[in-house]
C-alpha cells in the first residue's frame, strides 16, 4: 500500500488542468507510469485519485460483492458514478473532467491533500472550510475512533 504524504495548493487553468506537485511525483514515482482513477468523494464535496495500483485494490474488494443484493449494486452504482481513468502529460499536469470539476465546485484555487492511499482534490475555500468544520469536533472524533483501538489487533 502507498502512504502519501503532503497537502498543497494548486491552481487550475480554464481546462481544468493543474499542475501535480513535485512531492507527490517523487512518492509516486513507482507508480506514476500505471495512471489514476479520479472520482467523486463519498463523504465530502471533493474528488478522490487513486494511483491505478491502488484503485484496483479497491475494486478487488468491490467486486467481491454479492451482486444479487440490491442495497451492493446501489453501492457500487453510486460509488463508480463518474469514475475517469486520467493520465499525467508530458508537462507533468493531470486534466479533471469538467462534470467531475462541478461536482466538486471547483474554480481555480485547488488543495490536493494526502489520505493514507489517495489523493484528496478541493476547492481550496471548500477544503478550508471542512477543516475548520472538523476542528471543533476533532478530540471527540480521534477518541472514539483511535481510542479504544488495540494496534496489535490491526497488524
């Protein structure tokens, strides 16, 4: 599994193409030849890149869904809805569908943010604001989810 690291501000030109920082380069290096997967988020306003490595690892798990449960072929529906297969160019820039771009109200200013495996993308004033959102709630969140949890279990 990848663990990336970093949050950086982008901007995005009247195509919606940016820029991918320099320091998810280097940690992707390995990778970076294989392309992404770019989606809409499930829980927030903004879209999801997965290294294509890891997207498939996802859909290894998706695919083990019963198929003949409605409530999983919703799940699945939902959770691929607008899914895009991008590739870096050769000036080192990825292009964001302009529907995927709406979904996320994204104009020009940009936060790509790190998440274990994948890459966040934000409007910037939208990332800011979910941030500042969470703050307040923060210790009680890290609490119930970190703070009764055995580590040995989970290696």
């Amino acid at each position: 599994m990848i663990n990336l690291i970093g949050t950086y501000e982008c901007k995005a030109d009247a195509k919606g193409r940016l820029m991918f920082p320099s320091a998810y380069k280097k940690q992707l290096a390995a990778v970076l030849q294989e392309g992404f997967v770019i989606k809409r988020a499930v829980f927030q306003p903004c879209l999801e890149l997965y290294p294509m490595k890891e997207w498939n690892v996802e859909m290894s798990k998706v695919g083990k869904l019963n198929r003949f449960k409605k409530k999983n072929n919703d799940f699945i529906r939902r959770f691929t809805a607008g899914v895009k297969m991008i590739e870096m160019d050769a000036s080192g820039r990825i292009l964001i569908p302009k529907d995927l771009l709406a979904f996320a109200g994204i104009q020009k200013q940009i936060v790509m943010s790190s998440s274990v495996n994948i890459i966040e993308i934000w409007d910037k004033e939208r990332y800011e604001k979910a941030i500042d959102d969470a703050a307040d709630d923060f210790a009680d969140l890290a609490e119930e989810v970190m703070g009764n949890t055995d580590f040995d279990e989970l290696s």
